[in-house]
C-alpha cells in the first residue's frame, strides 16, 4: 500500500532514526521530514538516506498552521508520526514559554491541519492516522521505595544482569493519572491531552506513546550520556545533580523506532502504549558505567577518570524516579527491546567515540555559550 507520512522532528535525535527505518523498510512509501531545524535538529543525521527517492525534506516550524496545512493538501498526506518538541528539561526551566508554543501550540495546528485537510476529503479519516510521540515523564516521578530492588513485572532483554532489579514497586502504567512536574513535561502532558480531545471529540484516528529515556548515536550533547561521554573524552568534569542517586529507565533508541514502526501500523486507534524495556539505572551507577567504557575504549586504564565526577546543586524539581511498565505493548503488539543494555552502552560510546567530527560540528559556537551558561552556577 502507498502512504505519504509526515514525520516531524526528523532531524533529531529519534526521529532521524524513525526516518531512516520507515524510508529503508518502507519503499512505496513517501517519507517527508517536516522539521524546522532548532540547535536540535541536524540534517547530517541523515546524510545516509537524503537522497532516497521516497524521503523528502521540508524546512517548516509546526506552528506555521498555514503552510503545514498546505503540505498536507499538496502531498495528499494520510499520516503523522509527530515527534517535534522542545525536548530538554533543564532548557524548560530557563525558558518555558518556548516549550509550550513548540510543544503545546505546534501540536495543537498540526491537529488542527490535519483536521481539516482529512475532513475535507470524500473518505475522511478512514485510512488515515495521527500518532504522537510523548513521554513517560507526563506521569510524574516514582519513589525508590526499595533501595535493594524488587522484580519488575516483566524483564526484558534490555535488562541488564544485575539491572534486572527495579528501584520500586510502582511503575507507570497507561491508566496513571498525569502527575507533570516539569515546564517540558506540563507541555508535553497538554498536548497528549489536545490529541485524545481530537479523537473523542471530532473522531480523529490518533494514538499515543509514552517512552522512556532513549540513549544511542545522534543525541545532542544537552543530554546526559553524550554529554558525559564527551567530557570523559575530554577530561572535563562530570556535573552530576545533586547525589547522582535518581533513577532513569533506559532504551536503545533503534528499539524505540521499531515500536515507533510496530505502534503505527498495528496499535489500536486511541489507545495509550507505554514503551520501555525495564532497565532502571541510579544515574551515578550508570555514570560509572559510562566512565570504564569510555576509558577502555580509548585505551585508559578502566575507571581513572572517575575523579571527573562532580556534585553540583540539583536540577530543580528534579523528578526522583521513572519506570515503564510496557507489559501493554508485549503483550498486545508483541514488541520486545532487541538490545541489552550493556550492549547498546557500548554501541553508543563506540559511535560517539568514532564521530567526533559530528560532536565538534554541535558543540561549536552557540553550544559553548549553553554550556557556559547551564553549569556555570552550578
Ligand atoms: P530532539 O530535541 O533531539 O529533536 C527535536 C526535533 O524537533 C529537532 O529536530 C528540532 O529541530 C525539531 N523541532 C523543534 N521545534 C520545532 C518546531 N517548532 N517545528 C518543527 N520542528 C521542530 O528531541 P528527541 O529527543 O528526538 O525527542 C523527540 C520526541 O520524542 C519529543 O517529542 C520528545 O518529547 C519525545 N521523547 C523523547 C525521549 C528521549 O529520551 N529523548 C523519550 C521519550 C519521548
Ligand atoms: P537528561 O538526559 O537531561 O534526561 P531527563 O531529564 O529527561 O531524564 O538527564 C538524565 C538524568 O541525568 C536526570 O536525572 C538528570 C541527570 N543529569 C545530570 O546529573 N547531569 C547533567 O549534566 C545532565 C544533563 C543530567
């Protein structure tokens, strides 16, 4: 079957993956990247398929109702896999006001675009379909009632050996109710709520995922493991918030597009999936982690940059702990990570260790003075 899907945020850390799975798997189909290239988006990501017969790059912000609005009647669009966002926390904290005009208005006039282009058609929405991309952050933040661990309800093989424990007993599931601490969370939650409106209230055919922490290749160095990867190259100091001891769940990032790719074509319209591969880890022992491999890749002796690590004053409104129960998703679709994680760990050192001219290209001008301006305080 032909379809032409819009895929926005392309350009960014997991939608070039998302991008580069559905224009590989799918040749019949027209792939267009609508994306409007922030210091996040990065057309080198894509240099492997940019010349793909079905891959079309479109320079546009989300919030430009009329011409998105435009590009879906011109292409005969018939799917959205929205994953365009204002999507670092601690930029949130300093600037809100631009996560909920990306995040909340952005979402709301593609909505309303695809709204009306599709009611517009003879066949309305059957065939079509809205699928945003959220986090798992909406839910709010878990306590670590076990400091010893307790067995998840499901492991995975995402789930290391010794990481097969969880930090609580409570996870998040689909039914929790959204609990948003963060400016980049409270927008992200509104607009998942904008999309269940359009479907319970015009019958727009959407769907929603909530996804864990994603690590891999093409990740802006704001985030904490290739932050961390590069400074350990560099013999800079770690900036660990406060005492390291919160608690991410982590998933390769190609095992988020495949569920991306699975969630899209097979998941039932209006429905929530939660992804995650149960893989929790205290950010100091994964910082640990992350030092020995870098140091053994380069050929140091393992874990003499653990000096690096500094305690700095907490993020604000830190959330102590995230965990995804995706028992939904493996039950019902039958997705399972394809990755464990100390495998995918080495992968994404190895990648970033091995593209350094890709790490020098984002990290230089406006990036310094983030940097400067981020941790400065601290
Ligand atoms: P990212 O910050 O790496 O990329 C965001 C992309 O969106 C960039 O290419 C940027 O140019 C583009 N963009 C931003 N504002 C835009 C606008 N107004 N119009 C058009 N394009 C715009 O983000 P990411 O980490 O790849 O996250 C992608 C999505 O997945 C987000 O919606 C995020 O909330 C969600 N998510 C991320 C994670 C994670 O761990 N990174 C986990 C769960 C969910
Ligand atoms: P981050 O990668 O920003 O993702 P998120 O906040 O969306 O989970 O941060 C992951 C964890 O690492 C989070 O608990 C904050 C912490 N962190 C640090 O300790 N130092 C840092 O410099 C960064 C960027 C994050």
């Amino acid at each position: 079957m032909r379809r032409t899907i819009i895929i926005t945020g392309g350009a960014g850390f997991i939608g070039n993956h998302v991008v580069r799975l559905f224009v590989n798997k799918y040749p019949e189909y027209k792939i267009i990247n609508l994306d409007k290239l922030t210091y996040a988006g990065n057309l080198a990501n894509l240099k492997d398929i940019e010349n793909k017969p079905n891959y079309r790059f479109v320079k546009m912000d989300i919030c430009d109702f009329d011409n998105v609005y435009k590009l879906m009647q011109e292409e005969h669009v018939d799917g959205i896999i929205h994953l365009a966002a204002e999507s670092h926390v601690d930029r949130s904290i300093k600037d809100p006001f631009t996560f909920a005009q990306t995040n909340v208005m952005g979402s709301l006039s593609l909505l309303q675009a695809a709204k009306l282009y599709w009611e517009s058609l003879p066949e309305k929405w059957e065939g079509k379909r809205f699928y945003h991309i959220s986090t798992d952050e909406v839910y709010g933040a878990l306590e670590l009632t076990d400091p010893e661990g307790i067995i998840p309800p499901f492991t995975t093989k995402a789930s290391s050996g010794k990481h097969h424990l969880a930090y609580g007993s409570k996870f998040f599931t689909e039914d929790l109710k959204y609990q948003p601490h963060s400016p980049y969370s409270a927008a992200k939650a509104a607009s998942d709520h904008f999309v269940r409106a359009f479907h319970d209230t015009y019958g727009m055919p959407t769907v929603v995922t909530n996804c864990s922490n994603n690590y891999g290749p093409y990740q802006f160095p704001e985030k904490l493991i290739p932050l961390f990867i590069n400074n350990i190259r560099h013999r800079k100091p770690l900036p660990v918030y406060g005492k390291g001891e919160n608690v991410r769940d982590w998933l390769y990032v190609e095992d988020h597009a495949r569920a991306i790719d699975l969630i899209f074509h097979e998941g039932k319209v209006a429905e929530t999936y939660n992804i995650g591969g149960f893989n929790e880890w205290k950010n100091i022992d994964l910082i640990k982690v992350l030092i020995n491999t870098v140091d053994r890749l380069l050929g140091r002796k393992e874990g003499e940059d653990m000096d690096l690590i500094t305690y700095v004053t907490d993020r604000a409104g830190h959330d102590l702990r995230y965990a995804i129960d995706s028992t939904k998703l493996q039950k019902e679709l039958g997705w399972e990570p394809s990755l464990q994680f100390e495998e995918g760990i080495e992968k994404t050192v190895r990648w970033y260790l091995d593209n350094q001219d890709w790490m020098d290209n984002v990290t230089s001008g406006d990036y310094l003075r983030y940097y400067e301006d981020m941790y400065s305080n601290r």
